[in-house]
C-alpha cells in the first residue's frame, strides 16, 4: 500500500482509497492509532465527503489520549458541511480535554453560539454559556450573553444562582465581590425579589462592612422600598 502510494496514483479518489485502506491496517492489525489518525486526517483533506473515514475518527472521540486529536481534525470539517450536532459532540470532547481555560472558554462559547444560532436551540445555549462562566468567571463578554439569554428565557433566577455559587467558590475577593454585586441588581431589577438582594449585598458587606458602593445601593433600594428601620441600619 505504501508503495502504492509512493508510485502516485491517477485520480484522488484512488489514492484517498488507499490511505483509507492503509489507515484500516495500523488501526486494526499494528496497532498504530496515531499513525491511523494522521492517514484519516489525510483522507479528507482529498475527499471531504468520505464518509468511511469520517465513521472511524468518530470511533475514536470517546477514547481517552485520542479523543482530542480525532476532534481536532473532525472540527473543521463539520463546520464546513454544517453538520451541527457532531460539531457540538467534537467541541465538546476537545473543551474537556484542554487545561488552558481561556481556550476551554472559547469552545464552550462556541458550543453555546452553534446551540444558539443553528439548532435555535436557546436552552441548551443558555447550559453552554453558563458552563463557560464557569470555567472563566471574569468573563464579561459571557456574563453579558448570559444576560441577554436569561431575558430571552425568563431564566434570571438560574442565572443568579450560578453566579451566588461561583461568587462563594471564588477565592479572589474581587472576583467574589462583582459576582454578589451582579447577583443583587439582577435580584432587585429583573427578579424583583429585595430579600434576595439584601442578602447577595450582605455578603459583600461582610468581608468589607464598609463598601461604600453596596451601601449605596441598599439605602437606595430600602428608600425605594419604604423599609426605613433596614435604612436606619445602613445608615
């Protein structure tokens, strides 16, 4: 086969045909998963649409240490034919697989916009973005999509508990402080529910009894609210 293909075959259907037949053997006979993946790799580039090859990189996503490399190369040629649920499954097994947070937030994300854009599919949009949060929870520009699907959604109320639980497993008190503050006014504003406020609020308080910020915002929302002995204490 090697031979073969040294020789340069007329057509590239036959010598995509015989990188398939190649890759078969090292996977099956020698052992060489690797090498097989590279040779399937290498089979669509010549021909795209060859669903054989396509099959056997999908049998390799589930195994651990080749999962990675099989999306790796499956990725881009799901996109191309807008196959968007084997996109997603590829994204997914690569985002689990990379310890770089900034490029598993980058996946998620996408995993969140494919949900979103393609599948219209606004729920599990909303589970992709909350879960890229997580792994970045500095990330505004994720908070703001987050946003825009929870009013999208009336889903306010699992977004603040997403962000009430990353604010308590921060270990960056300024981190900690931006979720509860974000938690608050989404509480007051979209959720209506002052308790739920006062409370996000009183955490911060108390690891900074005297944020001037937080007690801004309490005097005026118990101003607003007409609960004048919670204002004397603020006051």
């Amino acid at each position: 086969l090697e031979r073969r293909i040294d020789l340069g075959p007329e057509s590239t259907e036959e010598l995509a045909a015989l990188k398939f037949r190649l890759a078969n053997v090292a996977a099956e006979h020698l052992n060489e998963a690797e090498r097989s993946l590279e040779l399937y790799r290498e089979v669509l580039m010549l021909v795209p649409e060859h669903d054989g090859a396509r099959e056997k990189l999908e049998s390799f996503l589930d195994q651990e240490g080749l999962g990675v490399h099989a999306a790796t190369i499956l990725e881009p040629i799901y996109e191309m034919q807008g196959q968007w649920q084997p996109l997603i499954r590829a994204l997914e097994v690569l985002a689990a697989g990379t310890p770089d947070p900034q490029r598993q937030l980058e996946l998620l994300e996408k995993v969140g916009t494919v949900q979103s854009t393609q599948l219209d599919d606004q729920g599990a949009a909303f589970d992709a973005f909350g879960r890229a949060l997580g792994v970045m929870p500095e990330s505004e520009q994720t908070l703001e999509r987050l946003e825009l699907l929870a009013g999208e959604q009336s889903r306010y109320p699992d977004l603040v508990k997403l962000l009430e639980e990353l604010a308590a497993e921060s270990t960056e008190p300024m981190l900690s402080r931006a979720l509860y503050l974000r938690a608050a006014q989404l509480h007051d504003t979209q959720i209506g529910d002052v308790d739920a406020a006062v409370r996000a609020y009183s955490q911060i308080l108390e690891s900074d009894p005297g944020d001037a910020e937080v007690l801004d915002a309490l005097d005026a929302l118990y101003r607003r609210t007409e609960r004048w002995r919670d204002l004397l204490g603020v006051m």
